[in-house]
C-alpha cells in the first residue's frame, strides 16, 4: 500500500510517470509519508488524552523516526542489489 501511494505521489507531481527510475527519491518520499503518518498519530494521541503537547516535539519525532525508516528501507534495498550481483 505505502509503495502503491509513493508511486502515485512520484507519478503525478515529481517524476513525470517514471517513478522507478528514481529510488532514492522513492525512498524519501516513503520515510516522509511514514513520518506524517506519525505525527498524525501523535497528535491525535495528545488530543484524545485532552493534554498539552508540543508541536515542535512531535515534529522532531516524528521526522527522526521517517528518517530511521528511510535509511533502513535504503539499507535493505542496498543489501538484496548487493546480493543479486554477488550471486555467481
């Protein structure tokens, strides 16, 4: 689903249709996607429990753990290209 939608986003407003030849853009787009996704959630959670946040906290955690998630995704990615050129 995550990777349908980045490749929608790609498609219409940055890639011209041709989202497959950019990876790393793919994979930005993928951490930021999964950190507004957590901000959401972080601030639905402050809302619901009717106490004080602060914005500037949860924007910082929320764009830390997208970046976690896109160096991870880019490590993976890294790693199965690596296996398939060292597999003979």
């Amino acid at each position: 689903m995550l990777t349908i939608l980045v490749e929608i986003i790609m498609g219409v407003f940055i890639a011209n249709y041709r989202a497959s030849e950019h990876p790393i853009i793919t994979l930005l787009i993928r951490g930021l996607l999964v950190a507004i996704a957590i901000f959401i959630y972080g601030i639905y959670l402050s809302y619901d429990e009717n106490e004080k946040f602060d914005l500037v906290f949860v924007t910082m955690v929320s764009l830390g753990i997208g970046l976690l998630v896109t160096l991870a995704l880019f490590i993976i990615e890294y790693f199965f290209k690596w296996l398939e050129t060292n597999k003979s």
